[in-house]
C-alpha cells in the first residue's frame, strides 16, 4: 500500500495530472496516452488490494479514490480511451465501489477507519 501511495506522490507527471482533475483545466487533453494508462494501472492495483481485502475501503478513498473519481468524471481525460472498454472494467468497478464510500461518508452513514 506504502509502495503505491509513494508511487503516487513522488510522481511529477501524476501529481501534475491530479491538479489538472482537480481544476478541470483544459490542459488535461495533451496528456499522453500512455501516461494515463500508467495512472489508471495504479488505480487498479488499488483495486486488486482492496478486493483482496488488503486494504480497508476508507483507506483506499482516502489515498486514491477520490483522485480515481475526479478521472472518471473528466471526459476531457477520456477523449483518447474508451473508459467502457473492456479493459478498463476492474478501474470501473473502483470508482463505482469509491463512489458509494464516498457517499456513505459524506451523508455521515459511515466514516474513515484506518
């Protein structure tokens, strides 16, 4: 988990792709292809740990979920990248899974455990 977290933030071009999600800047587009496959492949390591149950929902939205979010719901991010392609259906399955997290956290139905 370490591993992928550090993975995620010693990244320049992550971080830099992460900021261009989070302000929904144009600039999103002229990532390369390659670069957002890299980062949507750690998302669905992520995945794998939480389905292996190595890693606790909360934790994974805290960490990464909502970044995985932000990416989904960019269509910008996606003009390159059929997102309902087969090959992205376990990325799919995490932010639907970090989705629902969310909102249990949000409506204060659920809350972080580490």
């Amino acid at each position: 988990f370490f591993a992928l977290e550090k993975r995620l933030v010693d990244n320049r071009e992550f971080l830099g792709i992460l900021d261009m999600l989070e302000f929904d800047k144009p600039e999103i587009s002229d990532v390369p292809f390659l670069l957002k496959r890299e980062l949507l492949g750690l998302f669905e390591e992520v995945a794998v740990m939480l389905e292996s149950r190595l890693i606790r929902e909360e934790v994974a939205l805290y960490f990464f979920g909502y970044y995985a979010i932000d990416a989904w719901q960019n269509n910008v991010f996606w003009h390159d990248i059929d997102r309902n392609g087969p090959y992205w259906i376990v990325f799919k399955k995490f932010v639907r899974r970090m989705q629902g997290v969310h909102e249990r956290v949000a409506s204060g139905k659920g809350k972080y455990r580490f």
